[in-house]
C-alpha cells in the first residue's frame, strides 16, 4: 500500500510537470504566433492613419518574421511611391500655373521673366532663363532667374556650336552633372560658377529656336522627370512666342488702319473745306476791295491824326483778311505740282535766310545738321511754303527765346527733314488734331490754316508729317519726303 500511495504520488508529480511544460510551450507558441499578428495589425492601423511608410519593430525567423519583413518592405515601398507621386502632382501644379499664364502674356520680355520663375520653381535650380538665336549666336535673354544683366549678357555663344550640340545630344535635352569642365560651354560655365547644367530645346515646325537653360541645382542632379517638365515647359514656351507675334502683328496692322482711316478723315475734311473755303474766299474778296478802297480814300481826305490812325488799323486789319482769303484760295486751289529735281540743303538754306530776322528780333538760335547731296522731285516753291509753315509755328511757339534745330538724314528710299524746338510743347489731345484746317494753338495770332496747307502739300508729294511732342519739352516735326 506504501509503493502504491508513493507510486501515485510521483504519477501525479510527473503529470503536474508534464502539464506545466505543455502549458508554457503553448503559450509561447501562442506569443510567437500572436506578437507578429498583433504588430501587423498595428502597423495597418498606423498606414490607415496616413503613416505611409511604417514599419514594425518586430524582428524574428521563419515564415512570421519573413511576413512581418515582407510588410515593412511593402510598406517602406508605398511611402516610396507615394511621394514621387506628390512630387508629380506638385510639378504638374506648378507646370499649370506657369503654362496657363503663358498663354494670357503678349509681351516676350514678360514671356522670358515667367519662363524663368517658372523653370527655377519647377526643378529646383539657382539659375534659370531662356536662350534664342539671334543671327550667328546663340545668347541668353534677360530677365533671368538668378543671373543679372551682365551675366546674361556672357552666355554668348557661336551658333554653330549649339547646334553641333543640338545634334551630338541626338536632338534631346543636354544634360551635365558634374562634368563641367568637359563641357562646350566649359568657358562661360566657370565664369558663373556652374555645377551642373540642363538645356532643353525649344523647336518650331521641327527647328530649334530657343532652349531653356536651367543650371546648378539646389538638391541632387538633374533627373529625367527635370527633363520631361521643362520639356513640357518648353512647349508650351514655343506657342506663348508664336501668340506674342502674332498678337504683335495684328496690333501693327490694326494701327495701319486706323492710321489710314485718320488719313481717310483728314483728306475728306480737306476737301470739304477746300471746297467751302473756295466759294467763300471769293464772296469775301470783293467786299473787302472795296471796303480797302474807301479806306485809302478816306486816309487822303482825313487830316486828323487819330483818325488816320484808326483807319490805318483797319487798313491792316482788312488787309490780313484779303491774306487769310489768299491763303484760303491756295489751299483750295487745285494745280498740277511743277515737280524737279531740288537740294534739299539749298532749299532749307534758303528758307532759313528768309526767317533769320526773325531769329534775331525773338533771340531765337537756329542750329543745322545738313546732309550734302540729298535731292528729291519735288514742287520746290511749295515745299519751301512748307518749311516756312513749319519754322514760324516753332518761333510763335518758343515766343522770343529758344533754340531750333534742323536736321536732315537720308535712307534708300526717302529723306527725313526734322524741326525740333525747345517750346513748351504740344498738349496730347491737339497733337490729334494739329492738321485740321482752322484748328491753332495761338489763340488770336493763328488762323490754323498754315499745318492744313502743309499736310496737303507734303501728302500731294506722297510724303507724310509726323509729330513728336512731350509737354514742357518742346516739339518735333518730321517731313518725310520719297526720293525720286
């Protein structure tokens, strides 16, 4: 009975044991498979959260420590991905912004200031600009970002070694890294401290016409992603420089209407008062004779001094009306030009003999710069009428002080004769009107006829009259006359 109990008591012993082994490798087995779980279920949790890019701290062997490796690397991966996307999307952002404003700029030097912004933002570089071939050279345009005028204006280069350039890169971006010194543009690089550079071309109907050039930057190197942005960019560069054109030639030709169109107004004007002018010159003529007659009459009967004075004031007076009629009548009447063959130094020679008493009763200097051998065909009596026109407007201008300056220049085609005071100028709103007959800016002492007279004869020449004026610094009238 004692081996019995004793038996049994060892029996139970062992199975206590047994069970307590059993027990902690179950719950070991238990942790082992549950720990990896439970981390994983973490770290899910952390991602849901926008922790792209967690990982777990669990570190083991086997399948479990296998998994557990596998989801961190997936994980790590993800958050990869995930900011190269932003990144994209960011870039494509930034693209939009400078490409949408591209396309609401007319203006090539606002087209070059945006371009730079832009492609300096868009991949991070300290230098950023446009490049156009103008003739033989391939030069950088200002503004840039990160270079002043000065350093634009040492990014010059041969033309033929850009395109040899263009075509060694098989007509793809140009992209250096770190191999400066190696580099075409080697010599300018040093000179502005370039690391590393990117050229991407920008092509019209297949031709190269710019590049964007964009250098050192501020973090790594140049990648493809750089490349295919500006790439973009410069797209869309091409079509922003097509728009300015062709926004500019549409301006130039809706000025030419509208300048033929005023030209249109005026000679219509002139002939309407041509024409009005004509019949009511003659109507006034007579009348005046008359009245001119009675008056001499009156002078050799009358003895009295202050009377004789009055009448000698309407004498004058009545005889500046029968000047105005004249004048009126030349301007009306029609007659061929008696065109030949006139120096234009002679002519202005001349009329400045004519005027020079006026010159030194108003101390009015008048300085010339006349070409030799400048002669056109032209109704020379009409186009000194012309000069003289022009000439007394700037001495009532300048009243009695100034300085008037003459100065011929010739092209191929046409001779420029300009008149330039030193007046208080021309108001902005009468410049629009200076050629319409009856219209002074001298209030009593104009009759507004003599620039109407002018116009018609230079436009008979098949020239033109152009007027420059800034308020408080004078004038400047241009004749310009066709040789011939």
């Amino acid at each position: 009975l004692h081996d019995t109990i004793h038996m049994k008591t060892v029996l139970s012993t062992t199975l206590v044991f047994t069970f307590n082994i059993a027990k902690g490798i179950a719950m070991t087995m238990l942790r082992m498979v549950t720990k990896p779980i439970y981390e994983l279920v973490n770290a899910t949790r952390h991602i849901q959260d926008g922790e792209i890019g967690y990982t777990t701290t669990y570190r083991g062997e086997g399948e479990f420590g296998e998994l557990v490796q596998s989801f961190n690397e997936m994980s790590i991966s993800l958050d990869q991905s995930n900011k190269k996307v932003r990144k994209h999307i960011s870039n494509l952002s930034n693209l939009d912004s400078v490409t949408l404003t591209f396309h609401s700029i007319t203006n090539e030097t606002d087209i070059y200031l945006e371009l730079a912004r832009g492609a300096a933002d868009l991949v991070g570089a300290e230098q950023a600009g446009y490049m156009v071939v103008e003739g033989d050279e391939f030069v950088h345009t200002y503004p840039a970002s990160g270079l002043d005028l000065a350093a634009t204006a040492r990014i010059r280069f041969p033309r033929d070694q850009i395109l040899s350039l263009y075509n060694t890169s098989q007509r793809r971006a140009y992209v250096n890294n770190g191999e400066i010194d190696s580099s075409p543009t080697a010599d300018v690089d040093r000179t502005l401290n370039v690391s590393s550079l990117a050229l991407v071309w920008v092509r019209r109907k297949g031709e190269i016409r710019g590049a964007i050039r964009v250098a050192n930057k501020r973090t790594g190197a140049f990648t493809s992603e750089d490349i295919q942005s500006l790439s973009i960019l410069a797209n869309n560069v091409s079509v922003a420089l097509d728009n300015a054109s062709l926004y500019n030639d549409l301006r130039y030709q809706m000025q030419q209407i509208k300048d033929a169109q005023e030209q249109l107004i005026q000679a219509a004007k002139l002939v309407a008062i041509g024409e009005i002018s004509s019949n009511v010159a003659h109507e006034l003529n007579n009348p005046l004779t008359t009245v001119l007659g009675y008056i001499d009459l009156l002078m050799e009967e009358v003895d009295h001094k202050e009377l004789l004075a009055d009448l000698e004031t309407m004498k004058q007076e009545c005889l500046r009306a029968k000047e105005i009629i004249r004048q009126l009548l030349e301007f009306a009447r029609k007659r061929p030009l008696q065109k030949k063959q006139m120096d234009i130094k002679e002519t202005l020679m001349n009329v400045i003999e004519l005027v020079s008493i006026q010159t030194r009763d108003n101390n009015i200097e008048i300085r010339t710069e006349l070409d030799d051998g400048i002669s056109i065909s032209g109704d020379a009596n009409q186009i000194k009428q012309v000069f003289i026109n022009i000439i007394h407007n700037a001495f009532h201008a300048m009243e009695h002080e100034g300085i008037l300056d003459i100065i011929t220049t010739s092209a191929d085609d046409h001779v420029r004769v300009c008149f330039k005071d030193n007046g208080p100028g021309i108001k902005e709103g009468d410049i629009l009107r200076i050629f319409e007959p009856f219209f002074s800016t001298k209030s009593e002492k104009g009759t507004g006829i003599g620039l109407s007279v002018s116009y018609k004869i230079i436009k008979e020449h098949n020239g033109s009259i152009e007027v420059e004026s800034t308020p408080g610094e004078g004038a400047t009238f241009t004749v310009v006359l066709p040789k011939g």
